[in-house]
C-alpha cells in the first residue's frame, strides 16, 4: 500500500534501530545523521524533526523517555530489510572529533584575516570545517561540539572567497604513523566534497589544488 512505503531517512532510522534495538533521537537537524554505540554511549541518531514525528505517527517507532526503539509494527516492518540503506552509509559519523592542536592553530594564525569583532571560537570553527571536508560530510553533519551548521559553513564561504582557506589548508600539517609530515586536506579531499571541488573549479585553493590541474 501507498501508506506503508517509505522515506529514505525513515528506512534507515527503522534499519538502525532493527540493527542495534535502542538509540537517542535528536530532531532539529537538517539531514540524517548516526553514530554507532561505542560501549559508553548508545546509538545516536540526529534527523528532521518531520522524519521522527512521521515514524512515531505510523507507530513504528515509540518513545521511552529519551530512548527511541521500534514497536512490533516496526520490527514487522523492518524485518523485509535486507541490505543496509545507502543512506545509512552516507549519514555515518565518525564517533571522535579530533580537534586542531595549538601547534597546528599557530601554524595557521599568520593567515587569520585582520578583524575590528571578536570572531567566534577559531579552533571550533576551523576544526568544524576540517571535519566535514575530510570526511566527507555534509554541512548539516556538523559536529555539535563544533558549532551551529550555519556558523561554520558562513566561515568556510568566506574564508574560501577570501583565499584565508588556501593559505589554511597549505599550512596545516599532521604527522603520519611513520613520522612522515603531510597535509590534513589533500587535494583528494578537496575533490571528493562537493563544496570544496566547486571551490576548486572558481579557484579558491590554488596552492593545493589549481583549476587546470583538475582539468588535466
């Protein structure tokens, strides 16, 4: 029946909750997003609200207090799941957020662009920003901890109009497990985010990544 199929975001909150029987949901978000129980803390899933209201609606998710869980109806549902949601992939957030060293903000702090207001928090931000574009993320995955979606991705547009970002990203340094320096945004990660690979084709981030090179 037309009233039992499903949204992609609905299939994978009831394709989560089937797999791991019990999680957090937090609504307000705009995209669906998860992470994985890591022993300390439970799955946790962020979404729209629409999306929860619409599973608790069709009674295929219930409430106990701030723990979400399917209802018979649900695992009824969800027991004609047989592969994982491609979503599900998608959506998938890394438990950790590794937050930029004082050695690596120095680094970069030559580059700030000179400001006459205090700016919002430098290593939330930034950090905010690396996150997503490393992982490949979409805006609205945004780490909490890491600022408003919104915050951060007004001082990403900026600052990569600007060229603050290119002079960021070439600055910005990590050591690998051999010791080995290399950069934290490669230019691979450049051209595997959408936001960034537009950036690369108006020219933002030349020192990493020039037009003509991504043309040839």
């Amino acid at each position: 029946m037309r009233s039992e199929r499903l949204t992609t975001n609905q299939h994978a909150v009831l394709w989560l909750l089937q797999r791991f029987e019990t999680g957090t949901c937090e609504t307000g978000f705009r995209r669906l997003g998860w992470t994985p129980p890591d022993g300390a803390n439970p799955l946790r899933i962020t979404c729209p609200v629409q999306v929860l209201q619409s599973c608790l609606a069709r009674g295929f998710v219930e409430m106990v207090g701030q723990t979400a869980r399917l209802t018979e109806r649900g695992q009824e549902r969800a027991a004609a799941f047989y592969v994982r949601p491609v979503s599900v992939q998608r959506a998938t957030l890394p438990n950790e957020v590794q937050w930029l060293t004082d050695a690596q903000l120095a680094a970069v702090e030559p580059w700030y662009p000179d400001t006459y207001r205090p700016r919002l928090d430098d290593r939330k931000i930034l950090t905010g920003i690396v996150h997503v574009i490393h992982h490949g993320k979409m805006w609205g995955q945004v780490p909490p901890e890491c600022g408003q979606e919104l915050q951060v991705y007004r001082r990403f547009l900026k600052w990569s109009k600007s060229g603050v970002l290119d002079a960021v990203f070439a600055h910005l340094r990590t050591r690998r497990a051999d010791g080995s320096i290399c950069l934290v945004i490669t230019p691979e990660m450049l051209l595997r985010h959408p936001g960034t690979r537009q950036g690369v084709m108006a020219g933002w981030y030349p020192s990493i990544l020039a037009p003509e090179e991504l043309a040839a």
